[in-house]
C-alpha cells in the first residue's frame, strides 16, 4: 500500500528489522504497518488509495424520531 509518510516513524518488520520513514516520503509499505501508520497519524494514504476514515462531508440519514 502506498503511504505519504507525515511524520517521521520507524518500523519494526517481523519485530526485528527495523526501517526507518522519514516524513514527505511515499513509500510502498505492506498493508499492517500502513494500517497502523495512518491510524496513528504518521501517514496518510497515497497514490488513490481510500483512507479507512469516512468523508466527513458525506451526507447522512435523518435519525428517526422517538414517540
């Protein structure tokens, strides 16, 4: 998977290579450490991939009323 790395972070593949992203990088990573990356707010997905977090301007439903 593609990340735009944001802040700089190092991995730990298999828990004993360590790599080191180095923020404004994009990088191909496999999908668990960019899974963890994004959701810690130290990339974001590139290169057309879609983020796991919905659009924030996507319309809703109205919540039904309660009687």
């Amino acid at each position: 998977m593609q990340i735009q790395v944001l802040k700089s972070f190092a991995y730990a593949y298999g828990g004993t290579d360590v790599v080191h992203y180095t923020a404004g990088d994009s990088v191909d990573v496999p999908a668990e450490c960019a899974e963890l990356a994004i959701a810690e707010g130290w990339a974001a997905a590139a290169g057309g991939e879609k983020s796991a977090k919905p659009a924030a301007n996507k319309a809703r439903k109205p919540v039904p009323e309660n009687k």
